[in-house]
C-alpha cells in the first residue's frame, strides 16, 4: 500500500518532480498574456497571486508594472530565483498562502490569478481565496482569474498518457470525480535518478457558479473569454478567462 502523503496534494505536487518536468515556461507567451490583461485593464500595484516560477510577475515588471508575485512552493520560487531575469524579481516574489495573504487591505490596484491556480482547496478554502482577494484588493479594483474550463475538460479529458520528455518518462492517469466536479491527475515521472510521484486534484467551477461566488466575494463581472486571445467563452474553449471588478 502507498504511503500516505505527509502534507496536502497542492504541497506535494509542486515540489521537486514538478520542477523537473517544468524546467521553464513560456516567457514571450507570459508577455503576450500581461499585454492582453494590460488591455482588459490591468492597472496599479499588481499582485500576482500563485505566481510559481514567476513568470507572469517578470514580464509585468519587464512592461513598467508594479508587479508582486506570492506562491506557497518553496521550490518553485527557489527555482524562479535562477532562472534569466532574476534581477527584476528580488525582492519582489515571497512565500505565503493564497488563503491568508500577507498585505494589508486595500494595497492593490489588481490582482491575477493565472494557469489553473483556483480550485485547491475546498469549496470553504476556495471561498477564502477569493474574500483574501477582495481584501487586499482597493475598491474599483480588477481582478483577472484564468481558470479551466469544465465542459471543455469533460469532452477531452484523456484517461492515460505515456510520454518521453527530456530523457525522462511520463506516465500521466486522469479520471473526473465528485460527480464531474474534480479533475484528478496521478504523475509518475521517471528518469536516471529514480521515480518521482504526486496527485494534482483541481476542483472545477462552472462559470455561472463562479459568477456566484464571486458576487458573493464583493465582485462584479467584466467580461468572460475563452483563451488569452479575446474569443468568447463557450463549451469548446480550452480556458475560462474572468474579468472583475471589485465592489
């Protein structure tokens, strides 16, 4: 029988195997994506809320943004700290959790929350994250969330996968569960030094529930898109890109 894991799947997950699978990201995609949320109305002290490796907080500083990225992975952040452009994030990404956040009220201009960083932890958890968000946010603040997209999950959703990648393989299981509402991932990465394994368990919210939810934070919705490019959300777009403002 596996051993149990000592800490929760969203500490687990992004540690050490998630930093070799994912060495980098996409740094010109990440300045496309900020110029886009720029144009939405991005504006102000920026917090970049689960920044990772950091590179949506980079490309905004890189454009002039007052940009302050929190993750709750030591490792990613070490690993941000590396890689090109360290410069213009010392001292601006830090440690913290996105249900208690370490600002005081009303010290940002906007917020995003970007690549599927929503839906962690709990339905009572996930309502904490976004009443920290309002906290921290001015009145009249926007906030920009990209989250996936249920119905497209569901119509594609892949049940096993085998890849090679850099040398290493990668054995990837996915099922839906809680009645379709949680997409659950099992990793197994393999390569010289061993085997590496973790479970990533997002919960997925359709838009009119977060269109609730976030009414209930203190929200108003903007607009809705299905990808960074401006198309419209519906059941066959690969995201589900909220625009709000605060309250």
């Amino acid at each position: 029988m596996p051993a149990v894991p000592a800490d929760p799947w969203f500490v687990e997950a992004f540690r050490e195997g998630y930093v070799r699978l994912y060495p980098h990201r996409d740094l010109s995609a990440a300045r496309r994506e900020a110029g886009f949320l720029v144009a939405q109305g991005l504006r102000g002290r920026v917090l970049d809320l689960c920044c990772g490796f950091g590179r949506h907080t980079l490309a905004m500083r890189e454009s002039g943004i007052d940009a302050v990225g929190i993750d709750l992975s030591p490792e990613l952040l070490a690993h941000a700290a590396g890689s090109p452009g360290w410069e213009r994030l010392r001292g601006r990404i830090l440690r913290g959790d996105a249900r208690t956040l370490p600002f005081a009220g009303a010290s940002f201009g906007s917020v995003v929350n970007l690549f599927s960083s929503f839906g962690y932890f709990g339905e009572e958890g996930d309502k904490r994250v976004l009443l920290e968000i309002a906290r921290v946010l001015a009145p009249g603040g926007f906030l920009a969330m990209d989250l996936m997209n249920p119905a497209f999950v569901r119509a594609r959703l892949v049940p096993f996968s085998r890849t090679e990648r850099g040398g290493a393989r990668l054995v990837e299981s996915r099922s839906l569960q809680a009645g379709g509402r949680l997409v659950v991932k099992d990793v197994e990465l393999q390569n010289e030094s061993g085997t590496l394994r973790w479970r990533e368990e997002v919960r997925l919210y359709e838009p009119e529930e977060l269109l609730r939810w976030l009414d209930a934070a203190g929200f108003r919705q903007r607009a809705a898109f299905g990808d960074f490019d401006g198309s419209p959300l519906g059941e066959s777009s690969p995201r589900q890109l909220v625009m709000s403002q605060r309250i």
